[in-house]
C-alpha cells in the first residue's frame, strides 16, 4: 500500500512539474524532437489556456495558464 502511495505522489508531482515549465523553453523542447523526427510545415503557438481553436494542444506551461498549440502548415 505504501509504495503505491508513493507512486501516485511521485506522479502527480511530475505532472505538475511540467505545467511549471516556462512556455518558451517547452515550445523549444517540443520543436527540438519535431526537428529530430523530421516533422516540417508545422507551427507551434503559446496560447491562453481558455482559448478556443482547432490546433492540437502538444503541451502546457506556465503553470497550466497558457498552452502550446501544432498546426500544420
């Protein structure tokens, strides 16, 4: 039962670390392994958490206010 606490505590913390991230660094992050995989034609934008589109959200930042959006194209 403890190590299974443990787990669902280091997780959650992970996740939220991500959130935390400066939204600059993670779009350079995402884009570096993009580039890496030889995706081209795509656009990655920092977006309001609450705005509204069609574009998939590929990551959150800024301590989940903001998010980064891919599109094609």
């Amino acid at each position: 039962m403890n190590k299974w606490v443990i787990a669902v505590l280091l997780l959650s913390s992970s996740g939220s670390a991500l959130a935390a991230k400066a939204c600059e660094e993670l779009k350079a992050e995402i884009s570096a392994k993009l580039e890496a995989k030889q995706v081209g034609g795509y656009t990655l934008e920092i977006q309001a958490s609450d705005a509204a589109g069609d574009a998939k959200v590929v990551g959150s930042c800024d301590n989940g206010s903001k998010k980064i959006v891919y599109s094609k194209g």
